[in-house]
C-alpha cells in the first residue's frame, strides 16, 4: 500500500515555500508509525500542468478556500490513478459542500490522522464524507514528518520574524481557537475545542529541529499562543534552554506584564496580533471582542517588555468605509506597532460571511487594487 500526501499550490501566499505543511506532515508520522509507505509531492509553487504524478493507492490531498480550484484539478486527474481523499480546513467546514466540489472518493472532516490511517489500511470502510472529529492528546501524535516536503522545512528568506539566512521553521503548540471572530473559519464550531501539547513535548520537538535540521528561529503558529498563561509560562521555561529565538500569534487580552517578561526572557524577538482594524464599529461587527483601547495597552505592554509587535489589519471588511479606515490610521499612528501586514478580506467558509471558495477572484495580497495599495502605503507612513 504505497500513499501520496500532496501540498497543493498556495498562490494566495508570498512564498509558497515558507511555510511548511504541518497538517500533511502529521498524516505521514502517523502513517508510517503503521508501516504504511508514503512519499510527500509539494507543490506549493508549481503549475499543475507541468506535473508527473507518481503511482499510488491513496492520493492525500490538504484543502483550504484558496486551493479549491487547484486541488478540484487534481481531484480530475488522480481520480483514474488511485483512491483520491481530501482533509483540511475547507472539508472540515464545509464537508458535503467540499464532496460535491472537488469530487474525491472521500472528503475527510476535521483531524485525519488515525482516520486517513484506518481507512488506508482497510479498518474503516471508506464514506463520501467521514467526520474524524479532533484527537484530544495531542502529545501521543509523533512529530510531523519534515522528510516528505524537504524543500519547506528550512526556510531562509526571513518571513517567519528573523533577519534573511536565519534558519526558520512553523511549529504547533495546540489546535483550536475558543473566540468566534466572524471572518475567519476558525468561527466554525468544528474549530473551537482548543487542546495543548504539554511544554515538554514541544521542547522535544525544538531539540529535534535543532539538531537534525540546524533550526535557530521559530514560527508558532498556534492561533493564540498565550490562551492559557500557566501552560506558556512553563513553556517558556522549557524554551529558554535552547539557543533558538521565536515569534508567537496571540490577542491583547491574553498578555500581561509577567507572562510578556517570560517570554522575552526565553528569547521572544516578536508577537503578532489581529487588530484587523481601528474602527471599534467594524470590530464589533466582526465579533473581536477586543477594542482599539485593549490593542493599544498590549502593544505597549508588548513593546516595553523589549519584544517587538506585528499587527494583522484587513481592508475591505464588509460595511467598512473611508471614516473607518481613517479611524485604523489615527490608532495606528497612536500604537506604533514595528511591523504590519494588510490583507485583503476573503470570506472563507466557515465564517459569519456567505462564501463560493471555488469562484473566488480575490485573495489575500491582491497588488493590482489600487485602493488597497494606497491604504498600504498610508499605513507604513502612519507607523514611521
């Protein structure tokens, strides 16, 4: 039984590359915990029609909005080659909608690891659609398996919050996110049952960057990193005993000054936050949960604890108009984070915004909208 875990293209991304395949990487551990041969394809950055597809049983293939047309492409193809099964974000949330779309033998909702292994080994009868669930210890999963998309798991551009030549990598302390911001899939109740790997656990898994992949920057990408402050403290405690520096997503309202000191102290360079945007209305509407108030007292906090502040912000927010993008101007001005990133707004499915994925023109860093180039250049100008 010999299966292909694929990395489809990821044009919505500036470098494709950048960010290695956690989930597809998880499904190869355990996958070849069972004896099971697997070979990894990424093609983060190819065109499809350049491709030479080798020969297997099972084609694995990870789904989020933005890759529905390339993966419905490869669906068509590797169909008449072998058993076609597609996870990830996109199916998780909208399973019977994804089936229909992409027309695989099987859609697999939520985590897929010892499902994907059950039905490849012949366990469990193969549906349309599966609902794997969520695995609850995610200490027993082995680490992803980097060896099947070597061309991701050292990354040197500096995209991850280090200087260019820096070796970097993504790594995964937890899954889920508990909050409900209305853009973001995350809002999907498939997505809110949040669960930790133990800090010992992690630091396993940093030793091991280090030593077999001469990793010295990490990338966390948990979806908020600080959810829980007792567990990242003792996670920072495991992490200040490597030579590594690292950068974290979190929310103002999950930082305070002890917790900001620790993690400076196990070597902390940056924190990322999801302001989305200046306007108290529009964040309101969007569910954050946060105001312009609390983002201002944690990027302070942040900042004064000696570690730098990235902000998230998004243009074109459903009912946002010039007033509000003033008011994201004037806050910005006001907090001075040290970096930012604009992205345009994307209904994905799963949010609280109505979503057609496959027939979506417009992604993330669309450069050719003149008004969200503007409003880019207003904001770098806002925070020198």
């Amino acid at each position: 039984m010999k299966v292909l875990l694929i990395n489809p293209p990821q044009a919505q991304l500036r470098q494709p590359h950048a960010y290695f395949p956690l989930g597809l990487g998880y499904l190869g551990a355990v996958l070849k915990e069972s004896n099971v041969e697997v070979e990894g394809l990424n093609l983060a950055d190819q065109d499809l029609r350049s491709v030479s597809f080798p020969d297997a049983d099972y084609y694995g293939i990870s789904c989020v909005d933005a890759t529905v047309d390339s993966v419905r492409q490869l669906t068509k193809v590797l169909k008449v080659k072998g058993k076609v099964v597609v996870g990830g974000p996109y199916p998780s949330v909208s399973p019977n909608e994804a089936y229909e779309t992409l027309k695989p033998n099987v859609v697999i909702a939520g985590e897929a690891e010892y499902l994907f292994r059950n039905l490849v080994s012949g366990k469990a009868k193969p549906l349309p659609v599966m609902d794997a669930g969520f695995i609850k210890n995610l200490d027993a999963l082995p680490f992803p398996d980097r060896s099947l998309f070597r061309s991701s798991v050292v990354d040197v551009s500096g995209i991850h919050g280090c200087g260019k030549g820096v070796k970097a990598t993504t790594i995964v302390s937890s899954r889920g996110c508990p909050f409900q911001c209305r853009f973001c899939c995350r809002n999907h109740p498939m997505f809110r049952v949040h669960r930790f790997r133990s800090a010992e656990n992690v630091a396993e898994e940093i030793s091991f960057l280090i030593h077999h992949h001469g990793i010295s920057h990490l990338r966390f990408v948990d979806d908020c990193f600080t959810l829980n402050k007792l567990r990242t403290l003792k996670l920072c405690g495991e992490i200040k005993k490597y030579d590594i520096t690292w950068v974290c997503i979190t929310r103002s309202d999950k930082v305070d000054k002890e917790l900001l000191e620790a993690m400076q102290d196990a070597h902390c360079t940056e924190v990322h936050i999801g302001v989305e945007t200046g306007s108290n209305r529009l964040l309101k509407i969007m569910n954050k949960q946060e105001t312009t108030n609390t983002y201002l007292k944690a990027i302070k906090m942040i900042k004064d604890s000696g570690i730098k502040v990235k902000t998230y912000l998004i243009y074109g927010l459903p009912t946002e108009t010039q007033a509000d993008r003033e008011s994201t101007l004037k806050f910005l001005k006001k907090a001075k984070p040290d970096k930012f990133t604009l992205s345009h707004f994307a209904p994905l499915s799963g949010s609280g915004f109505s979503c057609n994925p496959h027939k979506q023109n417009t992604w993330f860093y669309p450069d050719n909208d003149r008004g969200w180039q503007v409003f880019k250049a207003r904001i770098q100008e806002a925070i020198s």
